[in-house]
C-alpha cells in the first residue's frame, strides 16, 4: 500500500511537472505571439516624415495633396511654390535642385521638405527608362496658384 502511495505521488509530480512544462511552453507561444503582433504594428505605421512649417494665418490654412507624374526622362520647367510643400515619392527617382542648394535624389520611400517660395530648378524624373510618381502635400494660408514660373522664366517669357 506504502508503494502504491509513492507510485501515486510520484505520478502527481510527474503531472505536475509535465503541466508546468506545457504551461510554461503555452505561455511561451502566446508571449512570442504576442510579441510578433506588436512587431506587426510597428510595421504598419512610421513617421515618415517631420517637418517644422514657417508662421502661417491659421485662419485661411487648406492643404491641397497633388499628385506628380513624371515618366522616363521627363521634368519641369524651373517653378515655385508660394506654399511650403511636402514631397514623398510614390515610385521611381526623383531629381530636385532647389536655386542655392545642391542635388538631390529621393528615392520611393522617400520624403522632403520645399520651403515657400524656393526656385525649383531641376524637377524631374531621375531615370530615362522609368516612370516616378510623388504625392507633393502644400500646406497654404492663402489661396493662390499651387506653382508659379520661377521669376528667370517669366522675365523671358515676357520678352
């Protein structure tokens, strides 16, 4: 009976044990799970971009979300925007050359900033063989043209 009793105990632990193992694995599972959840939704949203806005009239802000196709080779004339904007490139290469500042090339994926005013120089699509899409957010305390000729361009245009 005394063996019987040892027997009894000895498989209780083992139970025990045994049930502290799958718990423990269960608990395991669901903190890995969890934790691959958490990585999941990091994932899903970024700051992609962040910017300080130079002092705007609160009282007549829009925004206005533009987007820019460029295809294989194409740019645009040298413009400006009365408005700061915000580019983020959808697809492609982009070329940008603000008058005063060197080069630039952003890539998809990619976001920059364009002060009010600045003279776009270059503005177009990096590659010959592809095409480039930017969505271009204009944040404006005014209601006025999106862009305009660069100043150089209107001069000449007038002559």
């Amino acid at each position: 009976m005394r063996e019987r009793r040892i027997r009894m105990s000895a498989r209780r632990v083992m139970l025990t044990i045994a049930s502290s193992f799958v718990l423990a694995g269960g608990c395991l599972v669901m903190t890995r799970a969890a934790s691959e959840k958490t990585q999941e939704k990091a994932e899903r949203s970024r700051v992609a971009f962040s910017h300080d806005l130079p002092r705007l009239m609160g009282d007549k802000l829009s925004v206005t979300i533009v987007e820019v196709n460029y295809g294989p080779g194409e740019s645009s004339a040298p413009h400006s925007h009365p408005c700061p904007v915000i580019g983020y490139v959808l697809e492609g290469t982009l070329r940008t050359q603000v008058k005063g500042e060197p080069e630039a090339i952003y890539k998809a994926g990619e976001s920059f900033y364009e002060a009010p005013n600045g003279v776009h120089m270059v503005s177009g699509n990096a590659s010959d063989k592809e095409r480039a899409r930017l969505l271009a957010y204009f944040v404006c305390d005014q209601h006025s043209p999106l862009s305009v000729a660069a100043p150089e361009n209107k001069s000449v245009e007038e002559k």
